[in-house]
C-alpha cells in the first residue's frame, strides 16, 4: 500500500508493538503489563540516531484507546526545548520524523499523550550500522587477540564517541544503548573480563573502531548487533524473496531472524549494514546471481531487500544506504566443499565489491585471515599438558600454548580470533564506499590473461588499482603461490561434493558435471609465479609442459597449508599477491583458459585484452 507521505512503514508490521516483539529484542527481563505510552524497545537512553542529511525517526506504541495523539519534544541539555512535534497515530502506534540534525549533541527526546509523558535521555546524533549475520559476527571480543588493546584505549579516553547496543543472543547478552566507556565497567571493571565490552560482537566493534580512526573525527557511531550463531541466511530473508532464488534451502527456520531481528529495526533510519554469514550454508547450493540460484542469488537478494524496507518512506534511510560484507575464512566451511565458490556467491559472483548486482557494497576477504593457529596439530597432540614427544613446535613464549592461554578459542579455530584485521578492512573499504573519502576499498582484481612463449600473463584491472601496484610477495616459506593452472579441461568445476571431491555438482551453469578427480593435485597444479610489471604478473608453465585450461587463485585451503604440518603460527594476511600501498590482497579468482585468454564465469568477466606489444614487453 501507499505510504502517502505518512511515517508509517507497513512491511515494518511494528512487530516489536507486541510482547512477541520484547521477546524477540531479546530483553532479559520479563514483559511487564503494556504501559499506555512507551517507546521501541529498539531506543533507550544513550541511543544514536541517524545524523543528516537524513531524517531519523522516532517510534513506539500506544495502549490507551482514549490517547490519540503524541507530541514529541527535543530538548538540549539545559532543558531548552529545541522542536516539537506532533507523531502520527495508527492502530496503536505513534511515529514521528524528525528533522535533519547535525551530528553530536545532547539530547533529550520526550512523548507525551494525555498525562502520560516518556523520555529518552542523553541521545545523540551520528551514523547508525546494524550488525548482523551468524557467530563470526556474534564471536564476543573477549575471544580476540586484540581486545586489551581496545580496552585501554577506551579506558584512555579513545573512542568516547562511539556507543553500542545489542539483542540477546546464542552467543551474546541483551545490551541496552551504552557508551562503550561505561561498557568497560559493567557490570565490572573488564580487567576481571567480565565487563559487558568484551562480551559484545568483535566484528562489529573492530569495524567501528577503525572507521573512527580512519576518519580522523568525532562524529558518533552507533552500533546495533543482532546476530545469531549457525544462523543460514534463509533466516534473514521473507519466504518471498527467498522464492525468488532457485536451489534455497526450505525448511522452519527460514524467514525467522528476519520477522524476530530484522523487522524491529527497519523504522529505525540508518547510515548502513555490515553482514558476515555464510558458514552455515556451506553444505547448500553456493550459486550465481545472474542465473537466479543458491547463495549467490541470495545474498544479492538480502541486500536489495533489506535496502527496500529500511527505506520505503523519503529522506530516512538511503534507497543505495552502504552494505558491507566479509567473506568466510578457510576455518569456515562446516565441512561443506568448495569454499573459494562459496566467496565468488558472497560477491555475488562478481569476486569484487561494489558490482552492478551489488552497487555500493564493499567487502573483507578473509580468506587470508584464519586464526594464526587453525592447524591443529598441537590441539590433536595434546600439547599443552604434560610435556610430550613431538610438541616442540607448540611450546614457547610465541606458540600454540603460549598463545591459546593469553586467548582461548570459542568452539575451535572455526571461529579465528583475528578479527580486528577484519574490522580494519571493511573499515577501510567503508572509508572509500559509504564516505567518499577516495581510500583504496580492494586488492587486485583479476581482469584478464594471456598465453604467450610457455607462460600466462595475468593482469589485474587498473582502474581498480588506482595508483596502488600489484605486489608478489616471496612465497618459499609458504611453499605455494596460491596459484594453480588446471591441466585437463573436462575437470573445471566450481562446487563439489563428497569427502574426496570426486562429484561436481556445479559446472559454472548450475549443472553437475559427474565424478572424476575435481582436486586432485595434478588436476590443478601449483606453478610458480614472479613480478611482470607493477599490473601483472608471470605464471611459469614449465611445471604443466605448457598445458593450461584453467586458472585459480587462493580458491582453496589457506595461505600455509602447503607447509608441513607443525604448530608453527601462520602469519596473517601472507598470501602472496597483494596492493604494495594499500596491502589488501588480491581477490581470489577462477576463469577458464580458452584460446588462449581467460574466460571468467558469468557475470563475472575478465576478458581485458593487451595489444601484441603489451604482451611481447611484459613477457620479454
């Protein structure tokens, strides 16, 4: 139905009017009797809300027949009365837009219906990010590498600007709206690693953090976090749209986070989302947007969607609000195959972000990023006991032990404790995207290849480079470039199945292509690769006698996987292909090898031509 100008969002269904919606927030107190005027429960004292140029609304119920109209008040804080205004009521809910403020402030917001008068204090006005997606989302900071550092940086004064608030969780307490310096305190000092910080989303925080070093202001940051532990992304999207996408999984859980975790906020006016799902649907169909399937027509899906609903009424949030979103580690199959497809659908297929499916979104690969100790050869071994035979490699002031005492795991390497690099990155990619500030927001993107003289010569997009080059770094410790040619044209496949890979299941349209050995080591073998120029790189062929009818980069396993097995830490982000300035890493990629060129999977293209002496001065 129309809005008509009215600040009424239908799809909302003001879910969170009822005591259904108190107890999908999450709230850990019983839902007393309705009061006859309250605000969302999605408020509370020290909420931000959504600075200009947009109009952040202010919402809640009534339940008093006889109370018919609200008047909200704005008040600074020496009690001068700054607007007033009166909301619109309908079935039991008033609503009100509130001009454009500028950011920062001291706020106190009031309703008032007949004798009834509510107040929202010490609110201010910044960028609201709602946070969301399942446990690596959810991992609470307590189990991060970096969360001291954190800790005494707010304890120091640093980010006063930024507050938090969050659902009750599988993983995570309710969180009322709090300014992180008060979080560190409660419910007690977090140097007892107790204190509600340490207990919020990692990913979130980190983000926020970086974003507010990046630039360089005070502007306040609000932080909402929903996420659900082994949620699927089923669970976020309406059974409507998830009909829409061929191949998605069907079952009770589906449309769930999105009625319980996503419909309380979407009257709630925002600067932009952050996502990191994907584990838990592994073992489903990974997909492609263009083609109308699995996880890939998915995620394009959740993002259209939710952009739809936050934004239905003028001025709130953007129609093309800022969407960001982190591909999984190695860590993070669930036992499922194929994780390097599994990114490709996080992107839509695109294997870059923002796209023409996904504009205005921006990415974190992680796929360079598993927890330093993920190889659990100490953790088999039973290293950190008794002394044992063979556990030389874990022991020490820098080991597996060493660090596993500083840092304990949350269910195992499957949720790595690395994730202020991963905050670092959306960050910076935000900085470019949602802000327009001209940073770099990825690492080299393949745009094409050439066969010439026994060697490929692979380029990456120059445009998206910018004035930043491709790095190869040395890769001898790591024992692999992370890049493989593939020597027999009836094996490309893009997900398979089986716990030896013998079964594709998608051949790059959907379709299964039978068994054979998909992943055989000599089906894909790892070549050697050096520096051509600062957008290109050499692939040495002799290890294939000049056979190519594929390419692949970092599409399986991690950056040291190809080292013997030891309790020796794997560096972080040391894949060896890289930005020299902005030391992202290049994205991973697949494409075919015909007639001599790279032919990427649809819509994903990387078919850039060189001139014959482009070429012949690259390969000389």
């Amino acid at each position: 139905s129309s809005l008509g100008g009215s600040p009424w969002s239908t799809r909302g269904g003001f879910l969170m009017a009822s005591v259904r919606a108190l107890l999908c927030l999450g709230l850990a107190w019983a839902a007393p009797p309705p009061a006859p005027l309250s605000f969302a429960p999605v408020f509370g004292d020290y909420v931000v809300l959504q600075q200009a140029p947009a109009q952040a609304a202010i919402f809640g119920d009534v339940n008093d027949s006889s109370l018919t109209s609200v008047t909200v008040k704005v008040e600074d804080a020496d009690g001068k009365v700054m607007l007033s205004k009166e909301a619109s009521v309908h079935g039991g809910h008033w609503k009100v837009l509130l001009p454009p403020q500028k950011a920062g402030g001291d706020w106190s917001i009031s309703a008032t219906a007949g004798k009834n008068s509510i107040v929202l204090k010490h609110v201010t006005f910044g960028d609201v990010w709602y946070c969301s997606g399942q446990s690596n989302m959810a991992l609470q900071l307590h189990y991060t590498m970096s969360r001291n550092i954190s800790f005494n940086a707010i304890k120091a004064g640093k980010y006063s600007n930024i507050r938090i608030h969050g659902l009750y969780s599988n993983m995570n307490p309710a969180q009322p709206w709090q300014k992180v310096s008060d979080a560190i305190q409660s419910p007690e000092s977090c140097d007892t690693g107790s204190c509600a910080f340490f207990k919020f989303s990692s990913t979130c925080w980190y983000f926020a953090e970086s974003l507010s070093d990046r630039l360089h202001h005070n502007t306040p940051i609000g932080l909402i976090h929903t996420a659900w532990g082994g949620s699927m992304i089923e669970a976020w999207l309406d059974n409507k749209t998830i009909s829409t996408c061929k191949n998605a999984s069907i079952g009770a859980g589906n449309q769930k986070y999105h009625d319980e975790r996503v419909l309380p906020y979407v009257n709630m006016t925002l600067k932009g989302w952050i996502w990191y799902q994907g584990e838990n649907d592994m073992h489903g169909s990974h997909g492609n947007s263009a083609l109308g399937y699995g996880y890939g027509c998915m995620a394009q899906k959740l993002v259209s969607s939710w952009r739809q609903m936050w934004s239905l009424e003028a001025e709130t949030t953007d129609p093309l609000a800022p969407f960001g979103f982190v591909t999984l580690a190695p860590s993070g199959g669930e036992g499922g195959r194929s994780m390097g497809a599994m990114r490709w659908a996080q992107s839509a297929n695109y294997g870059v972000a923002p796209n023409p499916a996904m504009p205005r979104t921006f990415m974190a690969q992680a796929f360079d990023l598993d927890d330093p100790f993920s190889n659990i050869t100490c953790y088999r071994k039973g290293c950190c006991g008794a002394a044992k035979e063979g556990c030389e490699s874990c022991l020490g002031p820098n080991g597996y032990c060493a660090n596993l005492s500083a840092t304990n795991f949350y269910m195992g390497p499957i949720h790595p404790r690395d994730k202020k690099p991963v905050g670092d990155r959306l960050a910076m990619a935000a900085v470019s995207v949602a802000y327009g500030k001209g940073t770099a927001f990825t690492g080299p993107t393949l745009s094409g290849c050439h066969v010439a003289n026994g060697k490929i010569i692979v380029e990456f997009n120059r445009s998206l480079l910018g004035s930043d080059h491709l790095l190869v770094n040395d890769y001898k410790a790591l024992a692999s470039s992370r890049l493989e040619i593939l020597t027999n044209k009836s094996l490309f496949c893009l997900q398979t199945s089986g716990r030896e890979d013998t079964e594709c299941i998608d051949d790059g349209s959907g379709r299964p292509a039978g068994h054979g050995a998909f992943e055989d080591e000599k089906t894909w073998v790892s070549v050697d690769v050096q520096q051509a120029s600062p957008t290109s790189l050499s692939v040495d062929l002799s290890k294939t006698q000049g056979v190519a009818f594929g390419i692949r980069y970092a599409w399986t396993g991690d950056c040291c996987d190809k080292r013997p097995a030891t309790g020796a830490a794997c560096p972080i982000a040391s894949c060896p292909l890289m930005g020299q300035q902005s030391q992202l890493p290049a994205n991973p990629f697949i494409a075919r090898i015909e007639n001599g060129r790279c032919q990427c999977v649809a819509p994903q293209r990387c078919d850039e031509s060189l001139s014959s002496d482009q070429i012949t001065a690259i390969v000389v």
